[in-house]
C-alpha cells in the first residue's frame, strides 16, 4: 500500500490513443456490456494535486525538468486552488486538469501563467483564474485508492474533495469533470463537446486501477477532435536536434566522439576540439566513449522534420515522418522543389489552437506529383 510520500515522485498513468478502426475500439465507443465509464477531457495541465496536512500542499507537473531532474511545481502560482485543498482531510491526492472555467482555451493559454514566475502568475490570473477539473482521484484521507476500480473514484471519492458530498464546504475553482455511463452515446457526446469548443471524452473501464506509467491497450481511450486530411504547401525543412534524450544511451549507436586533437580556428586563431560522429557497436561500453549520443538525423545530416503553411501562419510537422523521408527532404532535389513552391504535404492534426497554428500536427505522406 502507498503512502503520501509516494506520490511526489510517481510516475503519472498515460491514456490511450488509437484512431484506427477496430472491434476493441468500437466496443469501448458503445460501452459494450456496460463495461465503460467516460469523463470530459479538459485542454489544460495536468496537474497531481497532494495535500498534506493543512498549509502544506504540493501541486506538480506530469514532466520531469530537465534543468532540475524534479516535477514541476505549481504550487506557488495558484494560491487560491491551495486555500481550497485545506479544506480537505489530510493525506489526500487529487488529479486535475488546470484549464479555464470556459471554452475556446486550451494548453497553450494556460501555459502563458504556469511558465510564470509566482508573482506574474498570479496577476495574470486576476480577473480569469484557473480552475481545477478533477478526473481522479489516488489517495483520501490517507486510504490507497490506486487498485481501487475507477468508477468507485471517480463517482464517489471525487465527490469529497469538490465539496458535493458531504456539503460542509463550497468549492468554487475545484469541479468534478463531468461524467457520462450507462447507456449514455460517448460518440454522440464526444461530438457535442467538441462543437462546444471542448476537447472530447476519456473513456475508461469501470474497473481500471491506476497504473503508474502505463497506458495500457483498450483499458483506456481518448475520444477527441481530429482535422481532416490536408494538402499543404511545404516552405521549409527543420533542422535536426543535435543531442540524442531518449531512454535507450546504453544502446544507442551514433556518437559524437572528442579525437584528442585540437585545430586552429583561421580567424581567431583559438584551438577548439576536433569531434568527430563515429557509429559506436553494441558490444562497446558507452562509459568509456569520451562524447555524447547524438539523434540519427543529425548524425546522418537528414532533415528533421518540415514547416506547412496553414490559416496564414506556419505549422511546423515532425511526426509520421520516416528515415526515407528525412533523408530525401535533405537533397538537393527536395530543397529545389520547396524553394519553387512544389512540394505539398498531407497532413492531420487534432485541433488548432490559439494562434491558428496545428496541435499535435501528423505527417500522412509527402506529395512531390502536385
């Protein structure tokens, strides 16, 4: 069983998303054996909300920083969603997602207060503070709910800590996400939301646990908007990341590796080292490699991705994209093709946001027959 302590560090649970046609997906879509329970999804930061005792509340991020190897911590700029979680009993740990009360904003507004230092985002929260949508809920009044099933958390334990039940408190910027079951269209609401300026649905099995750092198939499935497929002019390619982030260092093959000789810069005259990529074999201990990994595009001098042009602005696309096409997007003949204006991309994306640019752009195929 998990105490409170656990939880600053946990790794958070990832929902599934599969739009392919299937039987599995259908099934969960019209809740077959009434086995489904769906909450609305809110465009915002997810936030895991852990309260203490009262005075003493963390509110962390889903990302890890790179700068501090920590969760984010909101706690700071939201002193009004604090002032409400002392209401609650202590050892207790909510998930929400950080979003304003109304439609038609999405993860980057919210994100122009929590990239804020403390005082700045709170002043930009004057007249339009955040709210909190809570869609779960892991811990209350120090019981484990973790291998509880969800629809027990979500129905019953998600009513405490919004001040529903029992009715001791009011709750103004804490709101249970609103929830759809038993016999209810999630397409059919899903759609509704949406029209609405709403991002869509979460559907979930009733008897989900919450599992850390999982998305595990067809236990869990977004149901969100999608744009359709469209032909869009390619202006430009993108430059490949240098440095390789992934998880996988002690396998991974290109390397950027110091030679041990320097070289005179011509114009300054300084010495610099001279690095070299060298592809590095499996049986090689990366502890001893004198370098750094560096991402396959920039080792192969592929192009990383391309920048489409859309509502009169630009779009930049790096996924859905293959080995092939970024090492065609790097020739000659490619770079020809953009520079004359003959180079269309198919592209789908979720939605648009606040600048008219794509969320979560895909690439679908690169058309060079317009």
């Amino acid at each position: 069983m998990r105490t409170i302590n656990d939880f600053a560090m946990m790794e958070p649970m990832k929902y599934y998303n599969n739009e392919d046609p299937s039987q599995k997906r259908d099934d969960m879509i019209n809740d077959k054996d009434n086995l489904y329970v769906a909450t609305e999804k809110h465009d915002g930061d997810w936030g895991m909300f852990i309260h203490y005792s009262k005075g003493n509340n963390l509110i962390r991020s889903r990302s890890i920083s790179k700068v501090t190897g920590v969760y984010g911590d909101y706690t700071a700029k939201v002193p009004h969603l604090c002032a409400e979680m002392d209401n609650w009993p202590d050892n207790t740990v909510v998930l929400a997602e950080l979003c304003f009360k109304e439609y038609g904003t999405n993860a980057n507004t919210v994100g122009t207060i929590l990239r804020c230092l403390p005082p700045k985002a709170i002043e930009r929260q004057k007249d339009n503070p955040l709210y909190a949508y809570v869609f779960d809920i892991l811990m209350f009044a120090g019981k484990d709910l973790t291998q509880t099933d969800y629809f027990t958390r979500i129905c019953e334990y998600a009513e405490e800590v919004t001040g529903l039940v029992p009715q001791d408190y009011e709750a103004k910027y804490f709101r249970r996400t609103a929830i759809f079951h038993d016999g209810i269209d999630f397409a059919e609401t899903a759609d509704e939301i949406i029209s609405f300026g709403g991002e869509g649905l979460v559907i979930q099995r009733k008897d989900n646990p919450y599992m850390p750092g999982t998305r595990t198939a067809w236990k869990t499935l977004k149901l969100k908007q999608s744009l359709p497929e469209m032909e869009l002019k390619v202006i430009a390619t993108l430059l490949p990341k240098k440095w390789y982030e992934g998880d996988c260092e002690n396998t991974w093959p290109y390397w950027e590796v110091f030679t041990g000789h320097n070289s005179e810069d011509p114009e300054t005259g300084e010495l610099y080292e001279i690095d070299e990529l060298v592809e590095i074999s499996p049986e090689v201990d990366r502890k001893t490699i004198p370098g750094r990994p560096v991402t396959k595009p920039y080792f192969y001098h592929w192009a990383n991705g391309i920048t489409v042009e859309y509502n009169n602005t630009t779009t930049d696309v790096t996924s859905g994209l293959t080995d092939e096409d970024r090492e065609w997007l790097a020739t000659a003949e490619a770079q020809e093709m953009i520079e004359n204006g003959e180079l269309y991309a198919v592209v789908k994306g979720m939605m648009t946001n606040d600048l008219g640019k794509i969320r979560h752009p895909y690439l679908v195929r690169l058309r060079n027959d317009m």
